[in-house]
C-alpha cells in the first residue's frame, strides 16, 4: 500500500469514527430534547415558548457572527503551522469574547430586537449576556475537534447542555413562571461551557506565556471574515424563517413552528457534527493538492449524512401528529411545518457537505451563493406568506409557508454548490444512491401499521421500527465496505486508529 492510499484509509477511520461518536451523540440529543420541549410546552405553553424562542434566535446569531468563523478556519490555521497551537486559538478565544461584548451591549441597549412583539419585562433584558458563553464554548470545541477530540463535543453539545436546560426548567417555572425559559437556557450555556472548558484546558493548558497580539487579531478577523460570513449566512438560513414569521404572526405561532423547528434540527445535526473532524482532513489534503481524495471524502462522508437524515426525518415525519402531540394538543397544528423543515434537511445535506470544502478552496463565490439563496428565500417566505394570508388560511396553515420556501431554497443551494465543488475538483461529487429511495419506500407500509396502534404505542414502538426497517436496507443495499467502517467497533482497527490519533495529537503539540 503507498502512503497515499494508507493516509486516505487514516482519513476514512477518522471521518467513520467521528461520524460513529457524533451519532452517539444525536441520540443522546434526542433523548434530552423532548423532555425540554414537552416541558416548556406543557407548562410555560405556546406564547411564552414563542418569545423564548425568538429572543434566543437573536442571542445564538450574534453568537454565532462572534466566534468569526473561527468554528471552521481555526482547522485551516492550525494546520499551517507546527508550534504555537495554543497561542492561536487564545488569540481567536479573546476575538470572540471581544466581538461578543460589543454584540452584547448592542442587543442590551435596543432589546426589542429579540422581543419585536411583546413587552420587555423580568430578565428579558440581561440574556444577551451569554454570548461570550456561547462563543468561546464554540472556539475551544472546534480546537478540541482539530485534534480528534470529538468527544468533547459530544458531551457539552449533546449531553450537558440539553439535559442541563431540561432539568432547570422544570423546578424554575414554580419560581420564576415568567423567566424559566431564559434562566434556563443561561444556565446550560454557561454549563456546557465548563465541559468544554475543562478537555481544552487539558489539550492546549492555560495561556502561561501567551500575550494578546492586536495586530493578529486584525489579521485573523481580516482573513475569517469570509468564513464568518459564510457561518452566519448558512446559520441564518436555518433562522431566517422563524425570524421571518416572528414579523407576521403572534408569538403563540411562532412558539408552535419553534416547536417543529427543534424537532426538525435533530437531523440537522447530522450534517453540522460532521464538520470539525471533516475540516482537519479536508485542509490537509489541500495542503497536499489531492482534489480526488477530498472529492470522494466528500461524496462518501456526504451519503452517510443523507442516509442518516433521511432515516431520522422519516422516523419524526411519519408520525408527526403524535410527535407534535407529545408536547401538547395545541402543537399539533405545526405538524405540516414540521413535514416541511425536515424535507429541508435532506434536501440540505449535499449543499452543507459541499461547503465544508468550498470555505476553502472558494470563499467568495460559497458566499455570493449563500447570499443569493438566502435573498431568495426571504422573498420566497414573505410572498408565501403574503399569499396564504390573502387566501386566509387558517394561522396555522400560514406558518407553515416559512418551512416550504425553505425546504425549496436550500434544495437549489445543494444543487448549485454541489455543481461548483465538482468543478473545481475537476472529479465526481455524488451523495445520492438508489438504495435511499429503497428504504425510504419500505417504511411506510411500516409506519401505516404502528399507526393503528394508540398515539405512545405508536411513538414507541413504531419510531424504532421505521430507523430498523430503513437501516437493514441502507445497510444491505447502500453500504460498501468502507461504510460499513462507521459502524465498526472495537478490535484491531480502532486501536490503531487511537495510536495514529495519539501521534498526530503529539506531533501537534
């Protein structure tokens, strides 16, 4: 075997493994969301659950815009020099605590931005102060993430964090019934932000030596804006209908489609924990010039995505009036917008896989699509909902345009990046395989027959029942043997995977 094709077997286990961790951690995700949703919609109900989630929509963008585009271009950096790790990213850490001061005192100031349809009352003011919080959370796990260390991610992402949030909310309602929300969302930020804290402190130590170097902050900020960019556009595209919606309709609907949206993003998170163990190996093979291995890295890594979506949208789409009515019988009528965004999740997956490439190989024309898409879409929501008003459909009904037009803009989006990413690799850039249209058509006399059953039988058992029926035959039919490697265990392989994994984290040291 020659050291290319070794180094491309190195990159597929470690693209496999992570993938492998970051599954585990969706299900843990999952696990912990629903109770969250069913209390906050039990209990605190539909118009405080939609003021939550508008405000916080403001609150994770600024953080978002914060972090610089560091979640992805610290990979970048990183990779191009040999000592110095941990003065970098302490460099992009106070870049991010200093953007998100000036976000912070912005949002404090004028608040109606997060509240655009109701008072200002309580605690309402005081959230933007988590944005730091946020910010850094997100820096030092991509660090952790450039040198392997996806579990880290795992447990601030998807353990902490929304089980922190689901506890706190429950006890804090009979406290603060107004304010429960917000307590406990700033609760689980600052929470997972020691969990992240501690494996980055072990990773990368404290910045004993290290001095802030303005000049390189400059620097860093001139050269990510692109990124940033870029991250805010793809982030936004992903809020832009909620945000949206929250202009034309109460904050009972909006809560309602916040719901849906939260059931939908457990697919999305699929596609975005792939990306801090796929940017280090796609960056390195740039370095190298080797366009044909990142072109079928990308094609690879994207088809377990979108047969991991695909599965998980199924599992929720089914069954979406008795997942909806798990979190209370008002929420049922969101049941069509849920249908709409989780289409719109498969129908992202080739675009956000293509760009985990394009931020860098083509930065400005990844943005100029991103930017256009986004324009489109906007009006593609507003007309939509001008439409249904017009038509006067039910309120409901009208929420759910925001999710159609995204489902339809972010299908063009992966058809115009995955067409400009082929190009440029001059090779092949494929996701799609028969075998997904194969098990998609077999769960649905599956879920016909769960959903004879009363409405929790039909979650409980019917749920596993569609993901077992579509994973046999992915499985069968879809998987090569380097797939089957995402699901690989244990044994020889692994180990060696771990000892590389050590020297590689040695070396970067």
């Amino acid at each position: 075997m020659d050291g290319h094709s070794a180094r491309d077997e190195r990159d597929i286990a470690a693209l496999a493994k992570g993938g492998r961790t970051n599954i585990t951690g969706v299900v843990l995700r999952l696990a912990a969301r629903l109770p969250f949703l069913f209390i906050a919609g039990r209990m605190y109900g539909p118009e405080l659950l939609g003021r939550f989630a508008y405000a916080i929509l403001i609150v994770e963008f600024a953080a978002q815009l914060a972090t610089m585009g560091l979640r992805r271009g610290l990979a970048e950096q990183l990779s191009e020099i040999e000592d110095g790790h941990s003065a970098l990213v302490y460099d992009g850490i106070l870049l991010a605590v200093l953007v998100s001061l000036v976000a912070g005192a912005a949002l404090i100031a004028v608040p109606q931005i997060m509240y655009p349809n109701s008072e200002i009352r309580g605690l309402d003011r005081m959230l933007p102060l988590v944005i730091p919080a946020i910010a850094v959370t997100e820096i030092t796990l991509a660090a952790l993430a450039y040198r392997y260390d996806i579990k880290a991610t795992v447990r601030a992402r998807a353990i902490v964090e929304p089980w922190t949030v689901s506890i706190a909310a429950f006890p804090l309602y009979y406290i603060f019934p107004r304010d429960g929300l917000v307590i406990s969302y700033v609760i689980s930020m600052v929470a997972a932000l020691i969990t992240a804290l501690i494996p980055f402190f072990r990773s990368y130590g404290v910045p004993k030596n290290w001095k802030p170097r303005f000049a390189g902050l400059l620097e860093m900020s001139r050269r990510n804006f692109p990124l940033a960019a870029a991250d805010g556009v793809e982030w936004g595209s992903r809020r832009l209908d909620l945000a949206i919606l929250g202009l034309f309709a109460s904050p009972a609907v909006v809560g309602i489609y916040y719901v849906a949206q939260q059931v939908a993003s457990l697919p999305q998170k699929l596609k975005t924990s792939f990306d801090p163990i796929l940017g280090p190996v796609i960056t390195r093979n740039l370095k190298d010039d080797r366009k044909g291995a990142i072109a079928a890295q990308v094609s690879q890594v994207g088809f377990w995505i979108i047969a991991a979506q695909m599965a998980v949208s199924l599992a929720l789409g089914l069954p979406g009036e008795a997942v909806m009515g798990v979190i209370g019988p008002e929420f049922v009528g969101g049941t069509g917008a849920l249908a709409f965004l989780l289409m719109a999740e498969v129908a992202a997956a080739p675009a956000v896989v293509s760009e985990a490439t394009l931020v860098y190989i083509a930065r400005h024309r990844n943005l100029v699509i991103s930017l256009s898409v986004l324009a489109f879409q906007a009006a593609l929501s507003v007309g939509l909902l001008l439409l249904a008003r017009h038509l006067e459909f039910p309120p409901l009904y009208v929420g759910a345009m925001p999710a159609l037009a995204l489902m339809i803009s972010l299908g063009l989006m992966s058809a115009l990046k995955s067409r400009l990413l082929a190009r440029l690799l001059a090779a092949p850039v494929g996701v799609w395989r028969w075998a997904l249209v194969w098990a998609a058509a077999a769960t649905v006399p599956t879920f016909y027959i769960f959903s004879l059953l009363p409405e929790w039988t039909e979650l409980v058992l019917g749920i596993p029942a569609i993901m077992a029926v579509y994973g046999v035959i992915i499985w069968k039919l879809g998987f090569g043997d380097d797939d089957r490697a995402l699901f690989r265990k244990a044994g020889g392989r692994d180990a060696r995977e771990s000892e590389e994994e050590k020297a590689l984290r040695k070396s970067q040291n």
